[in-house]
C-alpha cells in the first residue's frame, strides 16, 4: 500500500497544483479501508477546507495502517493459526463420548459444529472421571493458556467466539490478562467474566457470541488464558481466537521493548524501552508540534498536564527507528 500510494504521489501533487480538489475526494474515498480511521476523518476535513493536497499526501504517505494478527482457529494450520497454546488437561473424548474436551469438526450435541470451519474446541460434562483422575482435583477447571505476544506498547484488540447450551448456576467462564513482566496468574491485570450467574435454571448463547476486548496501549507484552468450568448434560464451543495490534507507524522496525503510560493520562506520562531513546516528539492530530525533546536514556517521564483533553500523536526515536502512537488526554 505504502509503495502504491508512494508511485501516483507526483501524479496527484500535480493535480494539487492545479486545485483539482475532487480527485483527492476521490482518493480518500478509494482507500477508506486501508487508512486509519483518525487519519480518515482528518484527510476528509482538510479536503472540505480545500487545505493543501500535497500536505494531504504526505500525511497518508506517513500515516498508514499497519496490522500485526495472532491467531488460533483450531485448524492445524499453521500459517494461520499462529497463536500457540496449550491445555492443563489434554483433549480427550471418554465416556463413549459423553465427556469431551477435544478439537471437532462435526457437531457436538446443540452445537452446530465451528464457527468458521474446519473445526472448534468442544466440550460436554467436564467434570467428569477422567478431568478428576488426571488433575487429582475434585472440581477441576479446564484453562487454555496462549503464548506471550509482544505488542511494543500498541493499542490490541482480543476476540473469540463461544457457544454454549444449558449452562447454569455453578457453570463459570472468564478470561484473564497478563501485561509485560506479570507472570502471576493469582494476580492478573486483567480478568472478565464470559459466563456467570447466580440464577437457577439452564442458559443458552445466542449461536456463535463474540466476545471482544480492547487492550490499552502502552502495554510491551500480554498473555491470556480462558478458564472453564462445566459440569452435567451441558455443552459449550469455543473458535476463532484472535489478538490484533494496529500501528500509526509507518516505520515497521519498532523499538524494542517500547512501551509508554498510563493512557489515557491525566498528565504524566512515562515511556521506556529496552534500548536508549533518542528523542520523543509530540504533535496535535492536525500536525501542530508542541513537544520535541532529546533523550538519551532507556526511560523518560513527560508532563502532560497542561495539555487541552483530546487525542495526540507522538513518536519515539531511537537510532533509525520511529515508533508513532496515539495519546489520550483525559
């Protein structure tokens, strides 16, 4: 894209040159879905206010969307499933296939088999002989525990789908977070409740629910896990687990270790990383600079607080490398 964008650039300056204001509009409107939504709105302002179109050019040239996905479909594919992960309890289906913890591709009881195909994580009576016997646990949990993703302080988002039939009270659901250093799962950053209640009687997902959470930028590094707890004539799904970062960069060769908070912020304003900082400039979203500073250090502390409430764009340097990231001001 960025290549793309880079060869009919002189074309469109020329065109800038002689106010064809449309053909911006238009070129706006041609790459919606590949320019970030903040710098959509704003190409969009600037061409209503007739602003230059070669500024225009040179803020999407320097400010496109960039993606980096993990994902786990439980397909065995390994170009696409890409998140790893592992089991406390290995699959199994016991019980002439009344107890099941396993990868399926067929429909499990109520449900109607993946979600996106080829196959799902399907589970039916957990609480069962086998879980008991391998856990040595009365009661045990089922946890799947994906592998670490390194974010560099980027804004991530989390998703999965679930689908379950009969749940009721006693039943559980929850997924937790771990940031940067944390490895301890009593003290997780992050934990939300997928399924829990305190009523009687049997509950029932509407089809494939996704569930999704937004994690906060600022953040070098997450782990997740989902744990589960089912028992009975009851049966719950799980597929399409996916965590997605998005960057403002255009510089793909982020800093190392780079992560920044807190954020939103009401004032101050920490980054650091795992290699020396260079400089650290911060501008409005209309490109206004109003911080610019030499670092030289692996951690430096701005203050914010004089800043009007609103979103910035700021860029860390170190060496030839740039990372943009995106601030909130409370």
């Amino acid at each position: 894209m960025k290549i793309l964008i880079q060869s009919i650039a002189p074309k469109l300056i020329f065109m800038a040159n002689h106010r064809v204001s449309i053909v911006m509009s238009l070129f706006c409107f041609k790459f919606k879905s590949l320019i970030n939504p903040l710098v959509f709105s704003y190409l969009k302002l600037i061409v209503m206010n007739k602003t230059s179109i070669t500024l225009v050019l040179l803020f999407v040239n320097w400010f496109y969307l960039s993606a980096q996905v993990e994902s786990q479909g439980f397909d065995q594919d390994n170009d696409v499933d890409n998140w790893s992960f592992s089991t406390n309890i290995p699959f199994y289906s016991a019980n002439n296939n009344t107890d099941v913890w396993n990868i399926l591709s067929s429909p499990l009881g109520r449900i109607p088999g993946p979600f996106s195909e080829p196959s799902y994580i399907a589970g039916r009576d957990l609480d069962n002989d086998f879980s008991e016997q391998y856990t040595t646990l009365d009661s045990p949990e089922h946890i799947l525990t994906f592998d670490a993703v390194t974010i560099n302080g980027l804004e991530a988002e989390l998703k999965f789908r679930i689908f379950y039939f009969g749940l009721d009270n006693g039943d559980y659901v929850y997924f937790e977070l771990l940031y940067d250093d944390n490895s301890n799962w009593l003290l997780p950053d992050h934990r939300e409740d997928v399924f829990l209640t305190t009523q009687n009687g049997n509950f029932f997902s509407n089809d494939w629910e996704e569930i999704s959470y937004t994690i906060p930028s600022g953040k070098n590094s997450i782990r997740m896990r989902l744990v589960v707890y089912q028992n009975g004539n009851e049966y719950i799904g799980f597929d399409d687990f996916s965590l997605t970062t998005s960057t403002l960069s255009s510089n793909n060769n982020l800093i190392e270790g780079f992560s920044f908070g807190p954020n939103p912020t009401r004032g101050s304003l920490k980054l650091k990383a795992n290699v020396n900082l260079d400089r650290i400039v911060i501008s409005s979203v209309l490109g206004k600079e109003l911080i610019n500073v030499k670092v030289n250090t692996k951690e430096k502390s701005l203050d914010l607080s004089s800043f009007s409430s609103g979103i910035y764009i700021a860029k860390a340097i170190s060496g030839e490398k740039a990372q943009t990231f995106k601030i909130i001001k409370k």
